[in-house]
C-alpha cells in the first residue's frame, strides 16, 4: 500500500538546453501510464519528458530512465490524520494549562484545540510544498543505451 512503483523506460533524446534534456518516451506501457502521473497526454502517440540532463548526451541518442512512483496514501494520511490529532492533542493540554481563560476549562480545551490544528494545518502545506518542489527528483536516466555516429 505504501510502496513505491519503479518503472523503467527507454527514450530518445530529442534535444538538449543548458542542464535540461528533452525525452521522446518510446514502447510505453499505457497500463502504467495511467496512474502514473508523470507524463501528460498518455493517449498520445508519444509522451515526452524534461529532466536533468546526464553527462555526455547527444540528440538522438536512446537512453535508459527510471520513474519512481511515490504511493499518495502516505500523504493522504498525514493530510487527513495530522489535523485530527492536533485538535485532540491540543484539548488535552488546554485542559492542564490554567493561565489561559482561568474560568472556563471547555474555553482553554477548545482554544488549545483551535492553536494547534491551524498549526497542523500550516505544517502540512509546508510539506504539500516540499512536495510540489520535489516533483523533478523521481526521473532519472540510468544509461545511455546506444551511441549515435560521429
């Protein structure tokens, strides 16, 4: 459930800028495709791909990548868990403070609460955008697979 999915592509180099390189995805696997999310438009013909360029590439050239498929249900859970937890987390320790609404327990419970659930939300679009920076690092070539003339 929490596994990551591997797959393993071949490509054709299809052009290069700075540290940048173009990828023409050849023989997809639609079935995998689907789910997959990496590549837009998988009912096309061809799919293509930018990632970080590896040493030594030429137009033309066919490469051997990996696509890492993170499962999203860790991030589901910590998305619909973390904020749960904070709120009950919170009323538990509003009940134990007494210098906050020093009359009212039900007044310091629920306070608490409220504090600590906007944090927990705050700490999880932190993480949506650690995330959302990230999406580059599970494309990688492995190899060059077949060398071009001259």
């Amino acid at each position: 459930m929490f596994k990551e999915n591997q797959i393993i592509e071949n490509g054709i180099v299809k052009s290069i800028n700075g540290n940048r390189v173009v990828l023409k995805i050849i023989n997809q696997n639609p079935s995998k495709c689907k789910s997959c999310g990496v590549c837009i438009g998988v009912e096309k013909d061809s799919n293509f791909l930018e990632l970080e360029s590896f040493a030594h590439l030429k137009v033309g050239q066919q490469v051997t990548l990996q696509i890492t498929q993170n499962s999203p249900y860790k991030s589901i859970l910590f998305l619909l868990l973390t904020p749960i937890a904070s709120l009950l987390t919170g009323s538990l320790i509003g009940e134990k403070i007494p210098f906050i609404f020093q009359h009212s327990q039900d007044m310091r419970m629920a306070f608490c609460g409220f504090v600590f659930f906007v944090l927990s939300v705050l700490a999880v679009s932190f993480y949506d955008k650690k995330l959302r920076n990230k999406k580059n690092t599970y494309r990688k070539i492995l190899s060059v697979d077949n060398l071009i003339p001259g």
